[in-house]
C-alpha cells in the first residue's frame, strides 16, 4: 500500500513539474480564438484586432475561428470540449451571461466549464428613434409610450440578444410595453427602423453613429451612466429611468483548468495591449470602452451579469426553447 502510494505520489510530481514547464514555455504552436458570429459584426471585429495583438506579444500565429449558430452554443461548446491547455480560446459575449437562462438545456455552463482570463472592451446601447416620432428625451418616450401603450415597435438582431433584453430591461425600469420585432441580425432591423417602418431601439456602438450623424436616425441617449466620446451631447437613459445601465461586451476564456500560469500569461497580454496608445485609439474609435480585468474581476461579472439578466428573462419570458 504506502509503496503504491508513494509510487502514485511520484507519478502527480511529475505531471505537476510537466505542466509548469508547459506553462512556461506556452505557447510553443499557433492558438485559436473561437468566435460566436459572423465575419464583420463587432463581436468578429473586436476578435480580430486582439488575435493581431496577441499574436504580436505572444510571439505565436492566433487566428480567429467563427463557430456560428445557436446564439453563441456552438462556440461556446467547441471551447468547453476543447483541451484545457490554452491554444483554443473563447472570445466571450453577451450570450455568457444569457443562454443558460435563455435555453432550457445547454451542453455547457459559463461558469463551471470556462476559466476568464480578461473582460476587454464593453460599448453603450445607444437609444434612437426615427426622425418622424415626436420624441427628443428618453422622457419624451417614456410618456409617448405610456399614452399608446403597444403601439411603439423596436426590432433586435434576435431573440436574447442584446438590443433584445436591453430594451425588455428599459420597458420593465420604465413601465411602458412596446413591441419587439426579432430580426436575423441587427442590420435588417435597423434599415427597417430608418426606413420608418419601426419607431425605436436600443442598439449597440457602432452602428447606430452614421445614421445619427446623417440625420437618418435621432440619438437619444446611451445606456451608461455617463455620455461617452463618440456622442457626447446624448445624455444617459438613467437620468429619466434611474438604474438603467446596459453594456455589450467582449471577454476571451479559456477552458476550465487550464493552467494558471498560462491564464497568467494570456491576460498580462491582453492588459499590455489595451496600454498600446495606437491600438487604444483604434478601438475608442470604434465606439468601445477598454478595460482588462484580472481574471477574477472578469469571472464576478460574468456572474452579477447572469444574476441581472435571469431576473429579465423570466420576468419577460424570453426563452429561446
């Protein structure tokens, strides 16, 4: 017996030591960065800058790999499933903190089945309203949607998302009911909403900027608690709904267990090239706000956005299936 044990004591050093020294020397081959949605959108743009930056400080090719479909699952099921060694990361969403509320089974958890590394940029939803609807404050939208109940309608890029809750979040804070109007993504919806066909949303940076700015839409109001530089005249939501503060938001994980020393190493990556001045800038130009989170900061909001966002979900039966 103690022989055994000593032997079975033996064999955990040696797979102790050979993990540091994986960890230590990683990343010895290229690494890839799972992404949720398609080429293009922000998620995918935001994706492809850190890969370019990352593969810069970590002296190793990372690519960017769109896993698309199911709101995020299959994404999120790739890496969950993957080896916990740190050459297949996820560059998590929104949808983190919502599809398990959202989906009535899921083949992963966010919190048991991923390690955060960092939480590394988060833009404003920014509220507009087509130029014919007599609304020019958030107030002015609250009491129009109070006298016509129902008859307001906004369009999201789809069930769960975040034009979707943020706004179910913004009927509830206010106690107004509009009308959602899922669309395939945000696109449609938004040239539908131009077009007058809808009368507002709630949006995410940057889409909404070149129709405020061409006149095509109204801006509002931002969903931070502070105006934000790339429309500094639209006041917070929260100065008529007091509360309210939405963000979408982008954050890379890895799989659970993945060595500490690699988690380590990854996020003093991220954090060294949010500190870039030229890569900062190009990001603030997009509309985003930076951060770069220990991993534990970005593991507590990942769940106090879970926590908020099932409150939502079952107040508005949002389910998916």
């Amino acid at each position: 017996m103690l022989k055994s044990l000593a032997r079975f004591g033996a064999a955990a050093v040696m797979v102790a030591l050979q993990g540091t020294a994986l960890a230590q020397a990683y990343p010895v081959k290229p690494v890839r960065l799972v992404n949720a949605f398609a080429p293009g959108g922000a998620s995918d743009v935001v994706a492809r800058n850190f890969a370019a930056k990352l593969t810069d400080y970590l002296g190793q090719q990372v690519s960017v790999e769109p896993r698309v479909g199911a709101g995020g699952n299959i994404a999120a099921e790739t890496v969950a499933r993957a080896p916990a060694d740190g050459y297949t990361l996820l560059m998590g969403t929104f949808f983190l903190a919502t599809n398990s509320s959202l989906y009535s089974k899921l083949a992963w958890n966010p919190e048991r089945d991923f390690a955060p590394v960092s939480m590394v940029t988060a833009s404003p939803l920014i509220l507009c309203v087509h130029p014919s609807l007599p609304v020019r404050t958030t107030m002015e939208l609250v009491a129009l949607a109070k006298r016509k109940p129902g008859a307001l309608d906004f369009p999201s890029a789809g069930n769960g998302t975040s034009m979707h809750l943020g706004t179910e979040l913004f009927n509830m804070m206010a106690g107004i009911r509009t009308v959602h109007v899922p669309y395939k993504g945000s696109g449609p919806g938004v040239l539908d909403l131009v077009a007058g066909r809808l009368q507002f949303m709630l949006n995410p940076m940057p889409e909404p900027v070149a129709f405020i700015r061409s006149g095509k839409l109204r801006g509002v109001a931002t969903s931070t608690p502070k105006p934000i530089a790339a429309l500094p005249e639209l006041p917070p939501v929260a100065d008529a709904v007091p509360g309210y503060e939405v963000v979408t938001w982008q954050g890379i994980v890895a799989p659970a267990g993945t060595p500490k020393d690699v988690i380590d190493r990854l996020n003093a990556a991220l954090v060294k090239s949010l500190k870039d001045p030229e890569f900062a800038a190009r990001l603030r130009a997009l509309g985003l706000e930076l951060y770069g989170t220990t991993p534990a900061e970005f593991a507590s909001f990942i769940r106090s956005e879970n926590a908020k966002w099932a409150k939502v979900i079952r107040a508005t039966g949002a389910r998916i299936d």
